[in-house]
C-alpha cells in the first residue's frame, strides 16, 4: 500500500509549506477574506473526473492555507456538495427535509436547500487514500494522541520521504509511547523510500521487521523489488524471518479459527444433544427453534432501534432470556401436542418434526418474509484486535466464551439441580421415576422446553455471524446430528469434544484441500471414526449397552 | 419348486396390487397416445411424465422400504444410490449428445468445453456405450452400498449411529459433486439430453416408453421384494429387526443378512434414479440432498412401513399431493405438506396401509379370541425398537 | 483336570465392566452329556457367564473352551451357535412379530447363509420336525398365533422349543421357571430331564425346588467365582452358601 | 383400498389438467410467474414473484394487452431443480400461458431449456448469469459478463490503479465462468500469474474466517489488491461481517461484488462495508424520473416503505415491457410472432436510458460501478459512456470466441462459428 506516484509526492512536499506555517502562526484560524483566494479552487473540486479532483486536491494544499483540511475531511466524508444553481460548493449536513449548508472557507452559514438543489462531490476509495495520507501528516502534532496515532498510521502505509522531516519533529516531541512505536515505523517506512544513506536504511528495515505484522511484511517485500544491493538483501532476510514467525502464528490462528467454529458447532448442537441425546427424540426442528431464536434478536433490536437506539449495545442481553423463553416455549407445546404421542417410536418423532420444521419454516417465511433480516453486531462484538500476530474478531471471541458458558450452565442444570435429577431419572427409567413420584409428562415437556430453549439461546449467538433467514436452521440441522452422534448421544461432554475436535480438523484441513473438500473429508473421517466406535466418541460401557 | 416360489410371491392382495399396477402402465400410455387431444379420456404428455417421475419414486420407496421396513436398517441416504443411478443414466445421455451441443464438440459434454477441458476424463470411458451405463446403474450404486455397508455392519453400527452416517454419505457426496472440478457439471448437474437409445427423449411415444419401463421395474422390484420378505431370508430379516442380537444366538450372520438386502435395495435405488433422469431431463448434485432422502423415509412412513404396496402408495400419495399443493396453493402449500407429515404420524402412527391391516387383523382376532380357550391373556408388548 | 475329553472348559475367566469385576477367575468345566445346575445370588456372574460362553462378552482374561479343542474367545455368537451351543435368556426373547411356527422354522438346523434361506423350501422332514417340537413344547394349537400373544410360561417353552430345534450339542437355560406356575416348573423339570438325555444341559436358576426336582450337580457362584460345587445338598450344607445365599 | 387411493390419484391428476384446460378457454393472456417460493432461493426470487405480479398489475390498469387482460399464473418450483422444468411445462401444457417470467439460478434456466424448446414458449431471463448460451426461446434480460464483470475490472485497473487479484466465488457455473473470463482478460492485461488468487467456496457457507485471513496475506504483498467477488447472494452476509470484524477497509482491499444487490445488503449492517463495491447495471440510487416512480409503485403495491428494488427487478420491468411491446406490434400473442417481434425492440429502462433487444437475445444496458453506503444503498462512482450489448459467446474464452448468435432469419442460429461458417458450435 505505498504510492510513489509523481501526484502524490508533489503535493505532498505542499503539506510540509503548509506544516511549516502551522508551527509558524499557531494563531487562531483568521476567518476572513484572505481566504477567497481559494474559492475558485474550491468550487474547482465539482467539475471533472476523479484524476481531474486529484489534481485540484492538490491545488488546494498548495496555497498552504490550513483551512482546506476541513473541506478535505468534509470531502471525504462525502459532505461537499455543489449548489446547481450557481456552481458554488458547500459542506452541506442533512437539515430536516433539505440540507444546510455551510461555506467551506469561511464556516459562515449559507441557508438551507433541498436535495435536488445539490448535487454530492463523489470521492472513490483512492481519493480517500489521498486524503487520509496528506490529513495524516497534518494532524500528526495534533493535541489528541489517538488522532495522532491514526495520523502515524495513515504515514505508515503512505510511507512518504516528504513528510520525514514533520515525523522527526513529532517524534521529538512526542510523549505517547505506543503513537512513538508507531511513528517510529512510520518514519523508518517513509525513510526507506527517502534517499537517505544505506546506513540508516538499514536501521529502517530492523525497526520494520520488529513489528514483523502483515503490512511490515507487505511493505519490505515491496522494498525489495523495488531496490538492490545491501538494502535488498537485508529486506529479504528480514522478510523471510518475518514470514518464518508467521508460519508459527498461522496455526495458532488455525486453532483459533477452528476452536471458535467448534463452538458455533456446540452451540448449533448442544440443545440437540438434549432433544436427541437425552431425550431420543430425532428432532428435526430443531434447526428452526435455532432459526426461531435468531427472529427473536431480530425483533427485539428493531423495537429497540425504533424506541430506545441507546439500548442497542444491551439488545443481545435482552434476547437471550426472550429467546429462550420463545423457543422452549415453542419446544414445551410441540412436546405437548406432538412428541408426547410418540415415545419409544423415534422414528417416528423424525417425521413429525420433519413437517413441524417445514411449518416453521413457512410460518417465519410469511411473517417477516422470505429475505435477510438485519441483525447488527453491538459495538462490543465488532471489530477485532490483535494477540501477537493473530488477529481475534470480538464477535467470535464472545460466542466462543458464551458457548462455553452454556454448556457450563446446562451441566449445572442437570447434574446440579432436582430438576436435571429427575430428567435423568425418567430418561433412564420412566416407570420407575413415575412409580416414584416423578410427574414424567411434565419432566418430558420441560426438559424439551429446556433443549428448545438452548437452540433459541444459540440462534442468538449465531444472529451475529449468519444470515437471519427462514433457512437459517436447515444450514445447521446435518452438523448438529453429525455432532451429537460423533460425540456420542447422550452423553454432553461428549458433544463438547466432539464440536470442537470437528472444528479444529475441519480448519487444519482448509487451507490445504480447500473448503469444500475440507469439509467432504471431514464427514469422510466421522463415517471411519464410527467404524472404530460404533456408539461414538464418549460410548456407554458395559451391559447398559445391550440393555 | 418354481410355483413353490410363484405361489410364495404372489398371494391374492399382491396379485390384485399387481394387476392394477399393470393396468395403468399399460392404460395411461394408450390413453396418451391413441386418444385424440379433446377427448375427455386423453391424457396429456404433462401428466404422462409427472406420473412417470411419481413411478421411479414409488421404486425409490420401495428399496426404502426393504432395508427400513423389514431390516429394521433406517438409512437417511438412499438418496446418494439413487441420484449415482440417475448420474450413471445422466452420463450416457451426455455422451449421445455428441455433436449437437452448443459447441459442436463430438466428445467433449458443454460444461466440459467451456470448463476448457481438454479431454475427456477417464471415468466418463464407456458411457457412450447404453449397455455398460446400464450396467453402471446398478453397479455404482451396488459397490457403494457393498463397501459402505461391509464396514458399517461387520463393526455393528447400529440404529440412528447407522441413520446418521448414511447422511454423511449422501451429504459429503453432495458436496463432492457440486465441485466442478469433479467432471460432473457441478451444480448444474447433466441436462439438455437428446435422445435414448436412438429415441427422441421429447418425443411422447419416448416418454410413454420410460413410463411403461418405470412401471414394469416397478412391479419386477415389487416382485423381487416379495420373493424376497415371504422368503425364510425374509424372516430371519424381521427376526434381525425385532431382535438383532438373539438372531445371532440361532446361529445366523446378521451382518451377512444386512450387507444382502442393503445392496439389493441400493441397485433398486438406482435403477429408480436412471428412470428418473430421462423423464425430468435433469440431474444435478441436489438430489443427494439429505433432504430428498430423508422425505423418501417419510413417504414410506406415510404409506406404512414393511408393507412394500404402502411404500409405493406413499410414495404416489404424497408427491401427488405436493404437485397439487405447489400449483394450488403456491405460497403456503408447505403448510398443508407439513401439516399432512404431522397428521399422518399421529393419527396413522403404521401409516395408511399399515393402519388398515391393523383394523383387518384387530377384526379377525377378536373374532378369533372369542374362540380361543379361557385363562390365556396376551400381555400388551412394547413396539420393536428400530 | 485336563480339558481334552470336557465339552466346556472355563479357566481363570475374568470380566469386569467399568472396574466393577463380574466374573473373577472363574473356572468351570461341563463333561459331555453332564446337566450342571448353577446357581447363586444376583450379580455372582451366571449370566455373564453365558455371555461369555456365547461370545456376547468378551473375557479379559482366561481360557473358554468347547469340545476341548475350540477357543470360544476368538469365536463370535453366530459361529457358536452354529458350533452346537444353543441358549435360552433369563428374559424370554422370541420373535414377537412371527409365529410360534415361524420362531422354530427359523431355529431348525439347517444352513444358515442368506442364500440358502433366500431359495430355502421347507421339506417334509422339517415339518415333521416342527410338529413333535410343537407337541413337546405343548404349543401345538397356538402354532399360527404371532409370539407377541403367547403368555410368559409360553414363550419360556417356545424358546426351549427354539433351543433343542437348532439342536445343539450344549443348551445354556437360564432361569427356565422364572414366572411359571409351580405345575408348570415341574413340568419343564421334566422337560429338561428328557433333554438332559440326548444333550449336554446348563442351567441357572433360582428355584430351589426346581433345582431339586432336577437332581444334578450343582455349582453356586458368588462375586465371579465359584463358591462350591457338587450334589445339593453338599452345596446347600456348605457353610459360606448359607452365608452368601440361602441365608439362615 | 390401495387401488381407490391410486385412481384418485391418477383422477385428481387428469382433473388438475381438465381445470388447467378449462381456465385457458376465459378471455385473458396469461403470464407464467416462475420462480421460487420456498427452499433456498426464495430469499431471491420471492421478490421477482411480486415485482412480477405488480409489472401485470400496472399492465392490467393501462387497459390489458390487445384488449385483454393479462393474468398471472403462480406456481412454486421450491428451489427444486427438475421441479422448475416440470413447472414450466405445467404453466405452458395446462395452464396455457403465452410467456413465462422465471428463474434465477443458471441450473434452473439450464433445467427448463428444453421444456421451453420442445413446446416452443417464451422464458424470460432477468438474472445476471455466465453467458455461453443463446436459446431461440429465451430472452436473457439480466446481464452477460462483459456487461458486468468485465467493466468492473477495467475500474479496479484504472481509477484504484489495483495490481493484484483475489477471485472469489462460491463453486457453480457462473462464477466458475466469471472467473475464467477476468483471468483471461487480466493475464490479456498483462497481470501475472502469481498476482491472480482464485478461490471457491461450497453453497451457503458461513465460516469465512480462514479464506478472510488468506486475503489479507494474500494482500500484504506490497501491490495494491481487490477482491472480485462472484459469492452467491447467501453466503455474502457471513462474508462481509467476517471482512468488516476483520477490519479489512475498501480504501485498503476493494471488494467488488456481482451478486450483493441492495436486497442482500438489507440484511446486514452495511456501516464497516462503506466504500466496496458492487457492479450493476441498475441501482436504486439512479437519478431518474422513471425509478423514482417505479419504486413509488413498488413500495404502494409492497406496502412497505423501506423496501428495496434491485437489479433484476429492472430486469423484469425491461423484459416485460419488451414483450407488451412485441407482443402489440405482432398484434397476437403467438410464441414465433412475438419471438421475431422482440427482436430489436427497445424500451426505457430505470436508468434513464434506453434497452434494447438485440438478435442474440440479450439486451443492451448501461454498467454502473457502485459503492456500498452506510444507508444500505450504492452510490454510482463509475458508469459505462455508453450502452454496453450483451455478449452472448465470451471472447475470452477458447470454446466460444468464434461462435456469435443471430435469431433473425436467414442465419437464425444461437451458436453460430464464424470461422467454419457453419451453424452448431465449433467443429
């Protein structure tokens, strides 16, 4: 991501004039005519193509004149606009109906038109790029240091010769010891195409190749293409012990990658294991109770969207209990009216689910139609930071962390509490648990209700990284059972090991055989795996078997 | 010794399901092609095909019905037999095209050519050939279902372990053909076919001709199944269903038994495929959707499990009904189709056949009992575990 | 005693399912044509024994031999069966969705492959064979009626039917009079008397009276092991069998 | 009791087929709607059901066609591929019907082909697909590759200055295609090989994290890097919230998409995807007078205010007004009468400009470049000067750069081999 294009460079050296007179006249911005020099370049921007806006960038930056970083950011932001009626640009801001406009040179108040009025100065990501790189090397002093962190970062990847001298200066004074680190990479990326001597070049390439990142590696490899002699080769050496150490860190993401499919695969599973595992119903709506939990975040952040947006960040929390509550709701009445019929006859519970699923299915179709709903990730479940070199999405991070508190929380429910006694006891024994007290029919619905329940939970998780659709359960329905039965059915530790192992094997196998045929072996590998142990991962021992 | 067998075959109820049977392959073709278009009794060529496609489905659930009805073997990818079936057929059909695909070339299958593959890979020898393609419809499937199930029932995988990993079959072959790179169309499967064994496949005497062919596998299969489950082989399957474990304490190799009528049943599924895929004039990765295989099981749960005619009339009722639904009703039918699956469990818990049986038998039994000598009381036994 | 002229030889059997020791150093040795009684309380390993006998479950460690020379371990339960050990099950298992007819036609001896049941004709003599079993067994007029309906006593009956029909060399009953009326116990005492002359006879049972009317040698197992062994009344005098199962 | 169910079966049938009879006898013209209620692509083709059931709608308050009224049949192919060709040949045997609106997946259109070849119907297409085909019964509304990819491409090159190519798509026939095509044309471009990563993934899939990670390294070569994207609509949403989590920006790796319409980015937040890519040839930003009102009416007859139009809506708007239009001028509704009468035919399309029908049976269209806003809607950064015409037989690729497709007598052939001049493919 380095331009050394003629364009940029020049235009470039215009921002050091211009730094120069900031250090100068610190002075507030004069808001007066002096200024209208620039009017002409302004209301230049809305004419021609986008090399033709390059260039006027440029224009502007020359007469070093601090106020057009403000019409740069407002272009692009994609605030600058052009008044129809007589050429002239604004920044103009959504006001009501119309827009306010707002005189990009002196900040003066311009009135409010409509949107035909106006027509939108349009940037593309290259113009973009342009901006960043010349805002950042102008706000690299600035007061704030998670601006001038941003502003270091922008120099990094333009890694610009010209603004070396204003780095130095900012290195100097800066206090910061993260930005330094990165200003630091800056200065040695902006050097390394400077004409300084090989000495310092070489310094340069150590300073790089100490972050030993992607956009270090990026940038060395394109240093060494570009030049020859010592500083190539040090570039190379540095590259391959960069490119060494991210061999390691790939497994580790690897591993990452396929603990944090595992757990979506424990969550897709896990309340199966119940319905199925304990319960041996084969459930085949369970898919939908999933895609039933996903609606339920759905509606809870467009009422929240519509009536309290501050909530938004919350609106997973609130979810959870309502999905579970909807879908073990669900869950209780289909054992209620459906599965009750049908025990001791499993097969039969496959066919009745069968239908049950195309019915929820069709239903959801009707009700919130047959396309994607927006679930939006909270702040706290986007983006991603950095451990060494592998990069963690929050997401991900949080729905491996939730799947192992639901599984937690389920253990404790059932090897805990009366109520998970008692599910045992009439799984294991109906007659007995009955002759004891035990109110089976109602153990029966509630531990379906519970199974239901955690699939809702799941389908809130999985809101996060999926689609919201009606066909959100049929994506998951053949994992879960390949999941439970690799595991072992009945047995919930086994479902554990048995998502994760899948995951991790399934994520070793991509980058080799590719996704598809990672995904072909892996199922190969269940069907041998059973082979060796007909009753799955964690199999009951002993006559219990036969029994 | 042959009328031993006939007779073993074919009693009275068999016979009349036989002759109906019959009379239809035979019927709807004349009514097709020798009644005039206006009449009241024509059958258009739409209905022909649909029925057709509705007869290889029949043969579907019938090869179903064998493992699952009598072997008490639930597979949830009988499917992957039938759509290798309907790929070997669909691979013959290829190679007739010959020069009259989009690019003229005489070897080379379109998506082949535009693929730029250079020639022909090796698996696809032979298929121009009608004999050796048939002869891979029932291999393909056979093989398959031979190894697969030497090592699923030498190591004794049972019950939904065995249910479950007959979907990963279907399902990893799903995705395995879905890769263009495997020579098979990917997702766009094999289609655009001309003609069969030298007939126009568009043609509605070709399509009468695929009708009566599907109808008479349908019968032969029904036959052979018969043969097979009145036969002592067809008891020691029962036996194996009901009670896997004491069979093997009388001395007998369930394994053995398993890996015979499993088989069996995957060449049935193939041969219903290869009918298959000239009537719709498709085949594509979808049909080894474990879905598809997972409907068949409830058409024979529908029509009533282990009773072979309930299989074929399950088979019949249902697809018929999903016809009429997805014309009638187009943005809810899968409301009706669901609701029917709901229903039917828990009012027909035998299905529609089995159901009736049932009342015949309760009939004939209470008629019986008021015979039977006092003091002797049939104690309720639970249902066989599948 | 060596174990060439034996017809089950059972030395220094262990088993043990999830540590829990089910049979431990066991041994035991039936000679042709003998009738042994076992018996002992729930959990000694009689029916685990079976198991083992029948290749059910395998032994950790221990010889199970047959005939003197077969090693039964290395055998599964179809092989066995079809070596001439036939078994009868504490809880009666007969094929509930066939007729008493069918369960013994099934039973016969004849080959077992799934050809030759698929081709198979039932001949003259094989019906002739059903018929006596049905008389012996005393099903005769119950021959179409499907298992299910059969009573319990019925059902222990068919399945000694199905038993003496593979007729094997070696018969493992257990429990034969468990839920039968005392008539009926005598009655089957006798049956298994007739048997006992043409075949060698296990027998595990609880029924002392049974036992008894038997008039055998009898072994008591007690954890895995066997506690003693020999007429029943030596048995039954023996200090620790009061202990461990009759009780005082 | 089995042979009562069997006749009814067989009787309800011949009565489906009487009843279709029946209805083609009243005076209406009757449109066949084909396309996917329900299954895994009515998440796409629902949408093309009402835009179709609106089209008739509107057609039916200007007064009918030749007087008559126009009437929609429904049906449901379920995402079920031999069931979009027996559908078909139900809409054209029974339910009689003068044309048919339908499909969306290349396997369907491929399915019904010969449905609509042997009972000599009219389909018309509206999805952007891979080309390599011209069918004398079929009318291909949406967009061939060098009315999309192609342009897109030629962008990337010249306004991001872009060096390096990631080609990534789910496994099927038009991105397979797609992709073949831009590599020819990028190597023809003087890209080089190891600067091309092409990669495929299975239908629906949801976990993108490992291919994500492998653009990233891919990217970090020190050359500027865009993905070309021909990931199927479903599979997208995973995709793009994996991309933005990972914090990969369009300023630093475009991604460039020819199947997320505006329908695919309603379901999801668009905010961390400003600035990607999408190439269409409509968009419901585009500043005309004649969008502006179609979506009026979308939203009225939709009864929802939000709702999005999209590409192929466009599609259908053009090819059905392309067929009231032939179907006037040949005064019958006669397949071979309108099929020659579509021919040249040209109507205004959402853009502002016009479409024409051009002798292979595609269309000529606009191609605008947009970029994804936080508001889940593009705006146009790039549009073709001209109309660019669908090319039927890529000329990139070895099997059909010599073939071209004219309907028009005398040639009338769909694959027809200039260097051998004879009509029916290469040999």
């Amino acid at each position: 991501m380095i331009f050394r294009k003629p364009v940029a460079m020049s235009f470039l050296k215009t921002f050091l004039a211009l730094f120069c007179l900031l250090t100068v006249a610190m002075g507030p911005v004069r808001a007066d005519d002096s200024h209208e020099a620039l009017r002409p370049l302004v209301n230049e921007l809305a004419s021609g193509k986008y090399d033709d806006t390059e260039r006027q960038i440029q224009a502007l930056v020359a007469s070093g004149d601090p106020v057009v970083a403000s019409t740069l950011q407002a272009l692009r932001a994609g605030d600058l606009y052009v008044r129809k009626a007589d050429g002239l640009v604004f920044i103009a801001r959504k006001a009501g109906k119309g827009f306010a406009l707002t005189d990009p040179l002196t900040g003066a108040d311009a009135g409010e038109v409509a949107k035909r009025d106006i027509d939108k100065i349009k940037v593309n990501n290259k113009l973009r790029r342009v901006i960043d790189a010349s805002l950042g090397s102008l706000t690299l002093l600035s007061s704030d240091p998670t601006v001038r962190l941003a502003a270091a970062q922008a120099v990094f990847k333009a890694g610009d010769p010209e603004v070396l001298d204003v780095l130095e200066t900012a290195l100097a004074k800066e206090t910061d010891d993260d930005v330094r680190v990165v200003m630091e990479q800056a200065r040695a990326a902006a050097l390394l195409n400077s004409d300084r001597g090989d000495a310092e070049k070489l310094d340069a390439i150590e300073t790089i190749a100490s972050a030993g990142n992607r956009d270090a590696l990026s940038l060395l490899i394109g240093l060494r293409s570009a030049t020859q002699g010592p500083v190539s080769e040090a570039a190379d050496t540095a590259i391959r012990r960069i490119e060494k150490s991210l061999a390691l860190w790939d497994n580790a993401q690897n591993v990452w990658y396929g603990l944090s499919l595992g757990s979506v695969l424990l969550l897709a599973a896990i309340g199966l294991a119940i319905t199925f595992g304990v319960m041996g119903v084969i459930n085949m709506a369970h898919g939908e109770m999933v895609m039933i939990g996903a609606y339920v975040t759905f509606v809870v952040q467009e009422i929240i969207r519509g009536s309290a947006p501050w909530l938004f960040d919350y609106s997973l929390f609130i979810a959870l209990p309502l999905a579970f509550l909807v879908s073990g709701a669900i869950g209780v009445g289909v054992e209620r009216f459906i599965i009750r019929f049908l025990y001791g006859r499993p097969l039969e519970t496959l066919l009745a689910t069968w239908g049950l699923s195309l019915i929820l299915q069709q239903a959801v179709r009707s009700l919130f139609g047959p396309t994607n709903r927006e679930v939006g990730n909270p702040a706290w479940m986007s983006g991603a930071f950095d451990l060494g070199q592998l990069t963690i999405t929050y997401n991900r991070m949080w729905i491996v962390v939730f799947a192992m508190l639901v599984f937690a929380g389920l253990m404790l429910v059932l090897k805990r509490t009366s109520f998970g006694l008692f599910t045992r006891a009439v799984t294991q024994n109906r007659r007995m648990a009955a002759s004891m007290g035990i109110r089976t029919p109602w153990i029966d619905a509630l531990t379906f209700g519970l199974g239901s329940g955690i699939a809702g939970i799941a389908g809130v998780a999985l809101s996060q990284i999926d689609n919201v659709s009606p066909n959100l359960g049929q994506g998951y329905i053949i994992d879960s059972f390949m999941v439970v039965v690799f595991g072992g059915v009945g047995n919930l530790w086994g479902t554990l090991v048995g998502a994760m192992t899948l995951g991790v094997v399934n994520k070793f196998l991509e980058p080799y055989a590719g996704a598809v045929l990672g995904k072909i072996l892996v199922l190969v590998f269940i069907i041998l795996f059973i082979q060796k142990r007909p009753r799955g991962l964690f199999a009951l021992k002993g006559r219990a078997v036969e029994a | 010794m042959m009328t031993s067998y006939l007779f073993r075959t074919l009693d009275a109820k068999a016979g009349v399901f036989v002759a109906l049977l019959l009379a239809v392959t035979l019927l709807v073709p004349v009514l097709n092609l020798a009644v005039p278009e206006g009449s009241f009794f024509h059958v258009p060529t739409y209905a022909v095909t649909l029925m057709g496609k509705y007869l290889t489905y029949a043969l579907l659930a019938l090869s179903v019905d064998l493992v699952w009805g009598y072997c008490g073997i639930l597979s949830l990818g009988h499917g992957a037999f039938f759509a290798l079936g309907g790929y070997a057929m669909g691979m013959y059909l290829m190679r007739q095209i010959g020069t009259r695909g989009v690019y003229g070339d005489p070897v080379l299958p379109d998506f082949m050519v535009f693929l730029n593959w250079k020639e022909l890979p090796w698996y696809w020898y032979g298929f121009d050939m009608a004999w050796f393609a048939f002869l891979m419809v029932l291999v393909v499937p056979g093989v398959l279902a031979f190894v697969f199930g030497w090592f699923a029932f030498r190591s004794r995988v049972t019950g939904v372990y065995l249910s479950i990993i007959t979907q990963a079959l279907t399902y990893a072959l799903l995705l395995a053909f879905f890769r263009n790179d495997m020579g098979f169309g990917g997702n766009n499967g094999l289609t655009d076919f001309k003609d069969i064994l030298g007939f126009n496949v568009q043609e509605d005497t070709t399509r009468a001709g695929l009708f009566v062919a599907s109808g008479l596998a349908v019968i032969v299969c029904f036959l052979i199944c018969r043969f097979v489950t009145r036969s002592k082989l067809g008891k020691v399957l029962v036996a194996v269903r009901d009670a896997e474990s004491r069979t093997r304490f009388l001395g007998y190799r369930v394994e053995h038994y398993k890996l015979f009528v499993w088989v069996l049943s995957a060449m049935m599924a193939g041969i219903a495929g290869a009918l298959y895929v000239p009537q719709v004039g498709i085949i594509n990765p979808g049909e080894f959707a474990p879905a598809n295989s997972i409907e068949v099981v409830i058409w024979v749960a529908v029509g009533g499990r282990g009773t072979l005619v309930g299989a074929v009339l399950g088979a019949v009722l249902v697809n018929f009904s999903k016809t009429w639904f997805t014309a009638a009703l187009p943005d809810v039918w899968l409301f009706a189709l669901g609701a029917l699956f709901v229903v039917v469990t828990l009012f027909l818990p035998k299905g529609i056949i089995g159901t009736i049986g049932e009342r015949y038998t309760a009939l004939r039994d209470r008629r019986a009992s008021a015979r039977r000598e006092a003091g002797v009381d049939a104690e309720p036994q639970p249902q066989p575990a599948e | 005693m060596s174990r060439q002229n034996t017809l089950l030889y059972l030395d220094g059997v262990s088993v043990s399912f999830d540590g829990f020791k089910a049979l431990n150093e066991l041994s035991l040795v039936i000679a042709h044509g003998e009738m042994r009684a076992i018996i002992g309380p729930n959990g000694a390993g009689k029916t685990t024994m079976m198991d083992v006998i029948t290749g059910k479950t395998r032994p950790d460690k221990g010889d199970v031999y047959f005939d003197g020379v077969v090693d039964l371990t290395a055998e599964d339960e179809a092989s066995i069966a079809e070596l001439g050990i036939g078994r009868k099950f504490q809880k009666p298992t007969v094929f509930e969705s066939h007729t008493v007819w069918d369960n013994l036609e099934m039973a016969l001896k004849a080959p077992r492959g799934p050809f030759s049941t698929l081709f198979h004709i039932i001949s003259g003599a094989e019906k002739k064979r059903i018929e006596e079993l049905l008389d012996l067994i005393r099903l005769s007029s119950k021959r179409d009626e499907l298992a299910a309906n059969l009573s319990h006593g019925q059902k222990q009956w068919l399945e000694i039917g199905m038993l003496l029909a593979q007729d094997p060399k070696l018969l493992l009953v257990d429990e034969p009079a468990a839920g039968m009326t005392d008539a009926e116990t005598m009655e089957t005492a006798e049956l298994l008397k007739d048997i006992a002359r043409t075949h060698s006879v296990v027998v595990v049972e609880h029924d002392m009276h049974f036992i008894r009317a038997l008039g055998v040698k009898v072994t008591c197992l007690a954890e895995g092991s066997v506690l003693a062994e020999g007429s029943l009344d030596h048995v039954s005098a023996d200090e620790r069998v009061i202990e461990t199962y009759l009780g005082r | 009791m089995k042979n009562i169910f069997a006749q009814f079966a067989l009787a309800g049938l011949m009565g489906s087929t009487m009843i279709g009879g029946a209805l083609a006898a009243e005076d209406t013209i009757k449109v066949g709607v084909l396309h996917s209620l329900s299954g895994t692509m009515a998440i796409s083709e629902t949408t093309l059901k009402d835009a179709m059931l609106m089209l008739i709608d509107e057609q039916n308050k200007k007064g009918g066609l030749l007087g008559k009224k126009l009437e929609a049949v429904v049906v449901d192919p379920a995402s079920d591929w031999p069931l979009f060709a027996e559908k078909a040949r139900e809409l054209i045997e029974v339910n009689k019907v003068d044309a048919v609106f339908g499909c969306w997946t290349s396997v369907s259109r491929k399915s019904v082909l010969p449905v609509f070849e042997e009972l000599n119907s009219i389909l018309f297409y509206p999805v952007q697909y891979e080309g390599e085909e011209s069918q004398r019964n079929v009318f291909y509304t949406g967009a061939a590759p060098n009315q999309q990819a192609i342009p897109a491409v030629d962008y990337l090159m010249n306004e991001e200055g872009v060096e390096r190519w990631v080609l990534a798509g789910t496994d099927y026939v038009y991105p397979r295609t797609t992709n073949k095509i831009l590599e020819a044309y990028l190597k023809a471009k003087g890209v080089a090989e190891e600067d091309i990563m092409i990669n495929y993934t299975p239908f629906g899939h949801s976990d993108w994290q490992t291919i994500v990670s492998d653009i990233k390294t891919f990217g970090s070569a020190g050359k500027k890097t865009a993905v070309v994207s021909t990931i199927n609509g479903d599979a997208n949403v995973p995709f793009y919230k994996e991309l933005g989590n990972a914090g990969i920006k369009a300023e630093d790796i475009p991604v460039v998409a020819f199947s997320v319409g505006e329908e695919e980015l309603a379901g999801l937040d668009t905010a961390p995807l400003v600035g990607h890519l999408a190439a269409w040839n409509y968009f419901q930003s585009a500043d005309a007078e004649i969008n502006a009102e179609f979506i009026e009416t979308w939203r009225a007859f939709i009864g929802d205010e939000e709702r999005v139009t999209n590409d192929p809506m466009e599609a259908h708007f053009i090819g059905f007004n392309m067929w009231v239009k032939a179907v006037e001028a040949a005064g019958t509704t006669d397949p071979d009468a309108v099929i020659d009468a579509l021919v040249g035919v040209t109507v205004p399309n959402l853009t502002g400009g016009y479409s024409a029908m051009m002798p292979n049976h595609h269309i000529t269209k606009p191609v605008l470049i947009g970029e994804i806003q936080e508001d889940g809607q593009f705006e146009t950064v790039w549009e073709t000067a001209g109309l660019v015409p669908g090319d039927a037989w890529s000329d990139y690729l070895e099997g059909s750069k010599d073939l071209i497709s004219d309907w028009r007598a005398p040639m009338s052939c769909g694959n027809f081999n200039v260097k051998t001049g004879k009509c029916g493919g290469a040999e």
